[in-house]
C-alpha cells in the first residue's frame, strides 16, 4: 500500500457530491488479463486499476467477460478444469496469481449471485471462514458474529434463532448472510457477482444501502446486470463487451456522457 | 363411434391394464409377506431370542446365536464396507478426473454385477484357506466387500447432488479443497449417504450364499471372531432343507425375524432420506 496512483482513466472532479473525495489508493489492478475456457478466450487483455474504499460497478451484457473477470480475481475461476489465465493481477502491488490462494481469499471475500449458505446453522455460517482461518477463539468468535451480522444489517433479524438452519430464512436474508459471512473474516475487498439478480426489490434495496455503508471499510466490486442499480451505488463503473472492456470511468461519466459509442448504446438501451 | 368415445374407450382400457398389473405386483409382495408373516408369528416364541437351538429329537430351543452372529457378521461388514466406499466415493466425487475414476466406476459396477456366491469363493480363498478355518470375520469379509459397490456409488451420487455453489461458497472463504468437501459437502449430504449406507446394509444381511463356507454355521455360541458363527440366513438354510417339522417352524421364525429388521432399517433409512430433502 506504498504506492499512490491514480487510476487510468483520471476521473474528473467530484460533480454533484456532498463530501469532498480525497484521493484513493489503487487496491487492485490487472495488466493485460485474458482468460481461456479451453480454447475460448472469454476475456481479452483487460487493464484495470480499483480503487480503495470505493464501489466500482461492472455493467455489460449477459456473456460480456464480467463475471468471468470476477471471478478471477479471487482465482475461484481455477476450479474450472482446462481454464487458463494470462496476465497479471495485483493485491496492493503483490502479484495474485503468484499468491497463496488461502491467503488471497482471505482478503479478497466474494458473495455469489445466488445466496449459498451452507446448511448449517446461521451462527455456524458466519463463523465458518473465521474458524476455517483460525482467526478467532471461541469468545470473541460470538462477538465477530455478532459484529458480521450487524454490518450485514441482519442482526435484528436473526439474534433469537442464531442456531436456527440457515436455510429457513428468506432470500434476501440468505444473501445478507452471506455478505455477513464474507465479512466475518474482514476482507479488504468485496466481490459480489449480480448479488440481488434473485432478490425482490425490497431485499435488493436493502442491499444497496448495505453496500453503501460497507465502503468505508473496505474496497467492493459489483457484477450487476441492473444498470439503475450500478448508476445507484457505484463511484466508477466499468463496461464490458465481448471479453473487452470498453470503457472504464466515473459512473456520472459513464452513465451521461460516455466516450464510445457502445456505451452509449448500451446505456440507453439499443442493444444488450 | 365417435372420436372422443373412442379415446375414452382406450384410455379406460389402458388405465385398467395397468391397474391390473400394479394389483398384481403389489399383492405377489403382499402374500410373500403375509405367508411369511403368518407361519413365522406362529412359530415366534421368547425361547426363541433366548435359547441356543435344541439338538434334532428335542422340542423348542432357539436361535439367539445366530440373531448375535448375524449381528457380528454385519458389524465386520459395515467396518469394511462403510469406509471404503464412502472415502472412495468422496475420491470419486471431489478429487478425481481423467482416466482413473472411469475405470473405477466401472469396475465398481462390475463388482456390484458379481454373484455373491462368488464373493463367498473369495472370502474362502483370501482368509478361510489362509487362516486355515471357518469364521466370522471370513463372513464378515464376504459382505463387507459385497456393500463396496453400493456404499461407493450413493455417496458419490449424494456428493454430486450439493450444489457447486457451496463448494464455491467455502472455497471463496479460504477454505482448502479438502476441508471445503469435509466441513460443508459432506456434511450437506450426510442424510442421504448415511441412508444408503442403511440400504447397502440391509441388503447384505439377508445374503446366504457367501457366508455359507465363511461363517459356515455353529449349533453354539461363537466366542470372538475367529471361531464359525451362526447367521439368520444360513441358519434359514439349514433349517428350510431339514427333514424335521419343528426346524421348519423355526425357519419360518428366524425368516420373520429377519424381515421385520431389514424393514425396520429400511424404513429408518426412508425417514432419514425424507427428512433430507425436506430440508432442502
């Protein structure tokens, strides 16, 4: 956390905000990142610097490359037999893919796009990753608990069943405890992949706020399909087309004058 | 005739053909059972839990040593069994791919294919000729590599059934792939492998065939596990082909006995199964 850049695509001054933004580490960057499933190139040559505390969104159609560049920034793309990545991506300028992998996703936390709690109890779902990690003693792992439900906004909700299956709760709760989970082990950065593509739009609501609070703490990058939803939350949003990405800015940028006409096109809707 | 009469009039055909036919499966089961029922609990008496069999000419008597021996055999068997397939099932699942897998599977399914008096030939072969007589862990040894195939084969169908998101779930936390399958896909199916492991079970208990020159048989008390044992089935067996009307009697009641407990496990590995997938 040495080094202070600034990201590639210099963002303008801060337009229509109330707080003055000071300025950002880059958190993550990829220099030159394709992936292969197989013989197919589902990602090619994207350079990207996140910032720190800061939301970035990544919009683009179904197939873009998005999720698949999500998903390779915790290296959980490695479970996929014949995958192969090419490139470079860096954790506060230490390379990734050279990286323990345990210690990586100990950093970098990832919520899916379906709520996946294990069928476990709600208390053994957050505390998994802390006791998996071997972060915490049987104390003060309750207060992480705790602690991980609240930032999640879910505590309220389920501190007289804490050893009540998880499986019992509604969707959007399952997914709340999942970012809860994530949470738990005190990641620096987020990764959520189209987290409320399965949610109504209360428990969507929710999450947004969630994820609002949440950037204080640490760095989040969000897939989303819902461009209301990465214009809503986002500080910079990035846009995928065919493994490329296209166009990478402030979301206000982004979302009222794009630089390339695909943007544009896809932002109001002429295809996609 | 019309159209429609004429639809309607198969449809009613068909429906009661294949009525017929479910009636006729379901009562064959029926009447084995209440045949078996019927003979075997009028021949059920205390003595018989209690008592070691009677010599031929002598009334009465039981088979408390076979009930214990059956339950022996199956012990050995589970402690072969159980493990076996269940880590190979987890290799299968979780760890395995290429070549070696495939060839695994196939050669469990063959292994599940094979008669079980040819497993008792290979129990005979690898501990009885080797030790150099008759016991129960032989017995134990034919069964337990009878369950193999099945006890392998539903844990790896159970373990395929979790939801590769959970995988992900845990592995997304810093959770190595070993204990990613120990502490959350196992445990997500351990309901219906530990049902199938019940299944496998009662389906080896009733087996006769291998443990007819393993366990052998024994008119009294086995001690430990190197000595014959007597078993349900073969005890069955014996008794079934005898000329003595009172040993039939017994071998209507030990068959009863025997059925009443592979329902029992049945219907408790049912139960565990349906509470599984309610869950779900």
């Amino acid at each position: 956390m040495t080094s202070v850049t600034t990201p590639m695509f210099t963002p303008a001054p801060p337009t229509g905000e109330s707080k003055p933004r000071e300025h950002s580490e880059v958190k993550l960057r990829t220099e030159d990142l394709s992936f292969y499933y197989g013989s197919f190139k589902a990602l090619h040559g994207v350079t990207l610097e996140i910032l720190e505390r800061r939301i970035t969104a990544l919009i683009g159609p179904s197939g873009c490359g998005k999720s698949t560049f999500l998903r390779a920034l915790n290296r959980i793309s490695e479970s996929i037999r014949n995958s192969r990545i090419e490139g470079r991506i860096t954790l506060d300028d230490a390379d990734v893919l050279k990286m323990d992998v345990t210690a990586l996703r100990r950093r970098v936390g990832m919520v899916f796009q379906r709520p996946n709690p294990f069928p476990k109890s709600i208390f053994d779902n957050v505390a998994y990753g802390v006791r998996v990690n071997g972060l915490a003693d049987q104390r003060s792992l309750k207060e992480v608990v705790e602690r991980s439900l609240h930032r999640a906004a879910l505590w309220d909700e389920v501190k007289d069943k804490l050893h009540d299956s998880a499986l019992a709760l509604s969707g959007g709760q399952q997914q709340r405890l999942c970012i809860a989970r994530a949470l738990a082990i005190d990641p620096e950065v987020l990764l959520l992949d189209e987290p409320c593509s399965a949610l109504d739009p209360i428990a969507t609501a929710k999450i947004e706020d969630l994820l609002f609070n949440l950037k204080d703490q640490c760095t989040i990058v969000i897939v989303t399909h819902n461009m209301q939803q990465a214009a809503r939350v986002a500080d910079f949003t990035g846009f995928f087309l065919m493994g490329k990405l296209i166009e990478f800015d402030r979301t206000e940028i982004m979302f009222k004058k794009p630089s390339k006409k695909e943007t544009e096109d896809y932002i109001t809707g002429r295809f996609g | 005739m019309t159209r429609g009469q004429w639809r309607k009039g198969v449809n009613a055909a068909m429906l009661s053909l294949t009525g017929l036919c479910t009636i006729l499966v379901a009562s064959v089961l029926f009447v084995i059972l209440a045949y078996l029922a019927w003979n075997g609990g009028r021949s059920l008496n205390w003595d018989f839990f209690t008592k070691l069999p009677a010599p031929v000419g002598e009334s009465g008597g039981g088979m408390v040593n076979a009930i214990v021996g059956s339950g022996k055999l199956l012990a050995v068997a589970v402690l072969i069994g159980v493990p076996t397939g269940f880590l190979g099932g987890v290799y299968l699942a979780e760890f395995g791919h290429g070549w070696f897998p495939y060839l695994v599977r196939y050669a469990t399914d063959l292994l599940n294919g094979v008669p079980s008096i040819v497993m008792g030939i290979f129990a005979y072969a690898m501990v009885v000729h080797r030790m150099g007589h008759f016991s129960t862990v032989a017995g134990g040894v034919a069964l337990g590599v009878m369950m193999i195939p099945i006890a392998l084969r539903t844990t790896e169908e159970f373990l395929h059934g979790v939801p590769g998101s959970l995988r992900e779930g845990a592995m997304a936390l810093g959770a190595s792939k070993s204990r990613t399958v120990f502490t959350v896909v196992v445990p997500a199916a351990l309901d219906g492998i530990v049902s199938g492991m019940m299944l496998d079970l009662a389906r080896v208990a009733g087996e006769t065939a291998p443990l007819l020159f393993t366990a052998l048989g024994n008119p009294f008390w086995s001690k430990g596990w190197l000595e014959p044992t007597a078993s349900l089935p073969v005890m069955i067996y014996t008794y079934a082909i005898s000329p003595y009307e009172d040993w039939h009697r017994q071998a209507w009641a030990a068959g009863f006995v025997l059925l009443s407990l592979v329902l029992a496990v049945n219907v408790a590995a049912r139960l565990i199964l349906s509470r599984a997938t309610s869950h779900r």
